[in-house]
C-alpha cells in the first residue's frame, strides 16, 4: 500500500476563473467532452458563447475558449455546478452535481451577479423544476449574489436559443459597472 489517499475528489476538468470582487460569475453545468479534452472553457467551435460574451458587451473583444483566464480583466468569472465530469447534462450521473459546492465558492468569492448558461444547472443548485425557471433574473438570490438565469449557448441548444436574456444580463453588468461596482 503506498500511503496515498484514494477518496480525494477527482481534479476538475477545466479551472475555476474565481476571485473574490467579481462583478459577474458565469455558472456553466459541465464541460463538454470537447472542453474537457482543450482543458478550455466552450472550447465547442460551435458553441456560442464567446460571441454572445462580445456581442452583449460583456467583454471589449471577441475571446478564443483558451483566452478564458482574461475574464477577471472585466470582473467576470467561471466556474460549472459539475466540476469534475464532463458531458451533456441528460448523461451526467448523479454524483457529478455539486451545489453544495458551488454555494461555497459563491459565498467565498462574493460576485454580485450569478448567471446560469443553462436551465439545468440553475435547476441543480436552486432546487426549482427548469421548467419554473424563466430565462432573466430570479426573484431569490444565491448566497447574496443575484441571479440571471440564461438560455444555453450549446449547439445542442441551437434551436431554442435566444439572445434577449444575455443582452440584458449584458446591460445589468454594465450599469453595475458604471456604479462601480
């Protein structure tokens, strides 16, 4: 026996980008198996969300997945609910879900927004059907920090994607900006 723990959590598949002062966390469900493998947030050529991030003026420019470690230049962070798998939501076991988590590196990092890019992860930490989950802030916050819940950027989500909500999470960061916060 060599001595090493073997019930340690498993490394994450891709960092945090977390600091305390965030204006903005970005709370994604779980990296894609493509994500996973660029050990880079989005990293999907087809996922949007670099360009939502441009387009909504959360950021001044156009990021690549690899860029993500730049966030906090604007205030804005990354993390996922699940951490160490990697995946579509509908395939992620049970035990890949950390709320309890996430509620810790919130209350820890205290961003004034938290904003879910999807209904599935928004669902796992705040405990509510994603189907009584309407797209835009919620009415509770979490661990003191609003809430924006966001419609994916996945190209699984392609179909259904609107871009409303990420304009007015857009627009909430700004004037939080603005006030200097």
């Amino acid at each position: 026996m060599s001595g090493i723990a073997t019930d340690l959590p498993a490394p994450y598949l891709v960092p945090d980008v977390l600091q305390p002062g965030l204006t903005l966390v970005l709370v994604g469900t779980a990296p894609s198996k493509i994500s996973a493998r660029a050990r880079a947030y989005y990293a999907n050529p087809q996922n949007k969300f670099w360009s939502v991030l441009h387009t909504v003026g959360l950021t001044p420019r156009q990021l690549s997945p690899h860029d993500y470690a730049l966030l906090p230049t604007w205030g804005i962070g990354l993390t996922d609910v699940a951490k160490r798998h990697s995946g579509v939501d509908a395939a992620l076991p049970a035990e890949a879900w950390a709320p309890e988590e996430l509620r810790l590196k919130i209350r820890t990092n205290a961003p004034k927004v938290v904003a879910f890019t999807s209904k599935r992860g928004a669902s796992e930490v705040l405990g509510k059907a994603t189907g009584r989950l309407p797209y835009g802030v919620q009415p509770e916050p979490l661990e003191g920090a609003e809430v924006w819940v966001l419609p994916s950027t996945s190209p699984l989500g392609h179909t259904h994607f609107v871009l409303e909500p990420w304009q007015a999470l857009g627009e909430r960061v700004a004037a939080l900006r603005e006030m200097g916060v």
